[in-house]
C-alpha cells in the first residue's frame, strides 16, 4: 500500500541505490576487458539504455491498447510519458553508440551496428509521434491517434530490426566487429546491475515525469472549475 | 456480404471523384517522371546501375507520398469524414475502400513509371515488379491509415511524410533488395510479412482514428 | 429516447457545454437555441455520435441506422451529382428500393431536374436541399438538425416545413435553430444554452 502511494519516492530510492551499485561496479570491480579496454566498459551502460527504452516503448505500447480497449482515464497520459522517456533513452543510446563507436574504431556513426541503425528509425518515429501529438488539439481525437500510432511503433521494431539484418546484405558496409565480450562471470552480474539500475531510473523519472503531468492536470482542472 | 458491397460503394466512390476531379493521378504521373529525369542528374557517372536501383524506389515511394496527401482531402475540406462516420457501415470500410483506390491510382503512375524507368536506366526483372507489387500493398495499407490522422492534424499534409517515412524503411529494404540481390526470396518475403501484419494492423485500428 | 445528464464538453481548456440536462421522448421535438458559440452543434455532434462527452452522461436509444444527421456542411461530394451522392449513401445505408426512394426524395426536394448535375454547380439553398435528402433517405427514426433553414430560399423553407410537418409525431426530432419562431408550433420542448 505505501509503495503504491510512494511510487515515485520508491523507486527514485531504488534507482540511486542501483545507480551508485552500478557505477562502483563498472569503474571499481570488473575487470577491463583484455581486447578493447577501458573504453569498453561504455558497453555496460550503452546496451542497458537501449534495452530499457525498448521496455519504455512497450510500455507505452501497452498503455497505448488499454486505452484504446478499455479506456481508462489516466492511460494515454501514461502511454505518452513512457513513449517520452523511451524516446530521451533512445537518444542517449544514440549518443552512447556513437562514443563508443568513435572511442573504439575512430569514427562517430557506423551503419554496420544493427542497434543504432535501428534506434535511428526508431528515433524518427517517435519523433513524429511528437509532432504528430501537438499537431492536434488535446482530446479524445487525439489520444486515440496516438495510442494507434505507438501500437504501429511497436510492430515496426521487429519489422525494421529484420529489415535492416537484411539490408546488410547488399548495402555491404565495413564491418567491425564488435563481438559483445564472452560474458565472464562478474562482466554478466555489472550487466545485469547496470541494466536493472537503468530500469530503476527510467521508472523513478516516468513517476516524476507523470505526477507532473497530472498535478498539471489538477492544477487547470481546478482553476476551470474556479472561473 | 454487405461488407463486401460497402468496401465497393466507396472505393467507386473514390475512383470517380478522381475522374471528375483530374487531379491527383495526373500530378502523380509528372512527379514520377519529373523525378527520373532528376535522377539522371543525381547520379554522378561512375555510379553503378544498382544505385539508380536504388532511386526508383526512392521515386515511388515520394510518387505514394504525392497521392496520399490528397487522399482524405474531399473529406478533410468539406467534413465529408462525418457523413461517412455516421454511416452504419463498419469504418474499416472507410479504410479498405480508400486503399484499394489509392492501389489503383499507385499502379497506374507505375506502369508509367517502369517502363520509362527501363528506358532512361537499365532493365527491370520480375523479381523487381514483384517486389513493386507487393511494396504497392503495404505502402497504400499503411498510407491511407496514416494520412487519415494527418488529415486530423493542423499541420496536414507536412505531418504525412514524417509519420510515414520511416514505416517505409522496411518497404525500402524489400523493394531494393528484391531489385538487386539475385536471391530476392527473402526480401519479397520481408515485403509478405511487412503487408499481412500493417494491413491488419491498419484494419482494426481505422475506427479509432476517425472515431472518439 | 435522448436522455442527457450532466452533459458537459470540453475542447482543450474551452468549456462549450457545461451541465446539460435534457430527456427526449419517442416523437418528441426539442428545440435547441442559443447563441453563436454556445454549443449548440457539439450538443448535436454528441447526440449523433460524432463527439463523446467530457463528462456527463448521453443515451441515445437508436444506432446509426435509424439517425438522420443535417450538419453545418452540406456532406455532399462536389464532384458527384445528386444522384451519385445519393446512390452512394443510399448503399452505405442499405436503403430498400433505393432508386425510387430517391427519385421521390428529389422530386419532392424540387431536385430532380438537376439530379444529373455536379452538386458543386448547386447554390447553397440546393445544396442544403440535397442534404436534406441524404439525411432523410433511409428513413430515419431519430433526425438531428443542425440550423437546417439557414441556407434555404423561400421554396426550400416551405418544402422542409412541410417535410417537418409530415414526419412530427412519427419520428423524434432534435432542432437546432437561430429562429425558435418558426418552430414554435411543431416544438414540445424548448432547451436554451447561455
């Protein structure tokens, strides 16, 4: 009961907890990987940003439906705050991908990684699911619209991920490999901290992101009713 | 049955306002043609033969955009959406029958657009009339959805190409990829799967965009 | 067969209708007044369906097949002539005996000798005459009007009146007017919006 009510003071709890774990884990603990080095360790945070902004996106996906299916008041609210943060999320595993790019093989984008060609058209769909939501006046119109856009979003991650191993094949770019390391035994358990630190973090700033939102809501609500 | 009768109903409907109108397919026809001869010019001389592939679909694809801008416009600019909402057929009847005149429209701009194609450039192949032809689908299925909520929208037809562009990625892929890779099994498969699951997804969800 | 409680809408932070309450019943017919921006046409949208309310309740006894809707825009296809409007919608509706019905519709619309031209070639008054046609042509139970004489000429007026006349009692009517006058003698309920 008092988690429920303390959604955000639980999980920003968690997340600082998971966070400073992670941390003193990646730069403290593991050992630096014997082929690529320090820069490797940009690893431990660039594949756990992706995964969580995946799991935003389905979040939002998932709130997205029940709006469309039951309705209920508060769900396209919380469909478009996760897509929000699944889109910051996605930015930053653009900008983690590049670093690590640029720090590994001396370059700052490459089409050979499959994972950053495919956050790239991702990133431009919710984009346009930005532009697509202030385009139209607040409503029921409107969230209609953008929760059947955000249900089209999560098809398209497969599609597009199949559809880009595919284009490899006669786009022929210069690959580097980057085999992710052979996961030892204390690389896996900072990856897995690392990851469940991100999911700590992104759920603690969707509960700041919402209540915002929703005192927002209260706040005109109340001033209407005042007029 | 009525269903059937319904989707038929409007994408006369459809067919016939684009007779009486003359304006979408003959601007869809020059862009088409425009852009080839543009191409010419975008592709310096060493460039190979599977690059100007690569343009013809890019042609099509902004040839779709060109069409699907104007596909809810009678509806958009004189609140005709209301009287087909209002009607009781089901709405994704709305959606299905404007597909398949959008279809019509997109296969006569490409039967222009190929055989020019296979003048100016080089010759095409089954493979890539097939992939055309299954690209045709998925882009109408999915255009026709997506131009229903630009048409929603204050910024109208800016929205369209932005919400659809990077739908179209995997259409691309396919397309070209049946273009030029001689094993194009998979990439019309991609373009198979690709159309069966926007389609049906696009289907069930036309009510929700034209409905509160 | 209306039945409103609490009706209230919203658009973004606009309140055009707050806390209406009105009941309709079968055969009835409900006046709606007000002025410019009081909400008469989302009240109308709502009844039809074409809106949902913000709050509040709406119940409306009838599907989209018994609803006959005559909106602020005629809903006509420009392109098409009468006929072809009416043949389309006429099939959207599963009319029975469609061709006599709307050669009767025309005809008694004053509309036959042109149901072979393009409705974009119409004035406004044969416009909304043609209108009147699409939402009558399936017959319907309960018929929403939005300001149905505003474009009308003198013909047109006495045409619809007498349409009104013919189909009080039997059918249920939801009016919204600028003239509450002229439909002073066919109403049984008045509803005015501030």
């Amino acid at each position: 009961m008092w988690l429920r009510n303390n959604a955000l003071v639980a999980s920003a709890g968690a997340a600082a907890v998971l966070v400073c774990a992670a941390v003193v884990l990646i730069f403290f603990w593991v050992p630096v990987d014997a082929d690529q080095g320090f820069s490797q360790k940009i690893f431990y945070f660039h594949v756990p940003i992706a995964l969580t902004a995946y799991l935003c996106f389905g979040w939002g996906a998932w709130k997205a439906l029940l709006h469309l299916w039951k309705r209920p008041p508060g769900a396209d609210l919380e469909s478009y705050v996760a897509i929000h943060l699944g889109v910051i999320f996605g930015a930053l595993t653009l900008i983690t991908g590049s670093i690590w790019a640029r720090v590994s093989w001396g370059i700052w984008w490459t089409w050979s990684s499959r994972q950053l060609v495919l956050f790239l058209v991702l990133f431009l769909f919710y984009a346009a699911y930005f532009m697509l939501r202030y385009s139209v006046d607040p409503g029921p119109a409107r969230a209609n619209i953008s929760a059947v856009y955000a249900l089209f979003g999560v098809v398209l991650i497969p599609i597009s991920f199949l559809a880009i191993r595919l284009a490899e094949d006669f786009i022929h770019p210069t690959v580097f490999t980057s085999r992710g390391p052979q996961m030892a035994g204390s690389m896996f358990f900072t990856f897995c901290v690392s990851w469940a630190a991100m999911i700590a973090l992104a759920t603690a700033l969707y509960q700041l992101e919402l209540a915002g939102k929703r005192m927002d809501r209260t706040l005109r609500e109340l001033r209407e009713a005042l007029e | 049955m009525t269903y059937i009768r319904d989707v038929t109903a409007l994408a006369r409907k459809d067919l016939l306002l684009e007779l009486r109108a003359r304006d979408t397919l003959p601007a869809m026809l020059l862009f088409v043609v425009a852009a080839l001869v543009v191409f010419h010019f975008a592709l310096p001389g060493s460039s190979s033969q599977l690059a100007s592939k690569g343009l013809l679909w890019v042609a099509i694809i902004f040839t779709a955009l060109l069409g699907l801008a104007r596909a809810f416009a009678a509806e958009r600019e004189q609140g005709l959406l209301d009287g087909l909402v209002l009607a009781p057929c089901d709405r994704s009847a709305i959606w299905l029958g404007k597909t398949f005149a959008m279809l019509m429209f997109l296969v006569l701009a490409e039967v222009v657009a190929l055989p020019l194609y296979a003048l100016f450039y080089s010759g095409i192949g089954w493979s890539t009339i097939a992939g055309v032809a299954l690209a045709n689908l998925g882009i109408c299925a999915v255009g026709t959805l997506l131009a229903a909520m630009a048409a929603a929208s204050r910024a109208r037809e800016l929205m369209l190409p932005l919400l659809f562009l990077p739908l179209a990625v995997p259409i691309v892929v396919g397309g070209v990829g049946a273009s030029v890779v001689a094993a194009s099994g998979r990439y019309l498969a991609l373009l198979a799967v690709y159309d069966a699951v926007f389609a049906i997804i696009s289907w069930a969800s036309f009510e929700y965009v034209v409905t509160e | 067969m209306i039945r409103a409680q609490a009706l209230s809408r919203r658009f973004g932070t606009k309140r055009v209708l707050e806390r209406v309450d009105f009941e309709v019943p079968r055969g009835g017919f409900l006046v709606v007044t007000g002025p410019n921006g009081s909400g008469k046409t989302t009240l109308l949208r709502l009844v039809a369906g074409l809106l949902v309310p913000t709050s509040g309740t709406i119940q409306v006894d009838t599907d989209r097949s018994r609803l006959g809707f005559v909106a602020h825009e005629p809903l006509v296809y420009r392109e098409l002539t009468a006929l072809e409007n009416l043949e389309l919608y006429g099939r959207l509706y599963r009319v029975r005996e469609r061709r006599e019905r709307i050669g009767m519709l025309l005809e008694r619309f004053g509309l036959w000798s042109v149901r072979n031209e393009r409705a974009g070639s119409f004035s406004r008054g044969m416009m909304q005459r043609l209108a009147l046609c699409r939402a009558l042509l399936h017959d319907p139970d309960l018929l929403v009007l939005d300001e149905p004489f505003n474009a009308l000429d003198e013909q047109g007026i006495e045409l619809l009146d007498a349409q009104l006349e013919e189909l009080r009692g039997t059918r249920t009517f939801l009016v919204a007017t600028h003239d509450p006058a002229r439909l002073d003698r066919l109403a049984s309920g008045r509803l005015a919006l501030a």
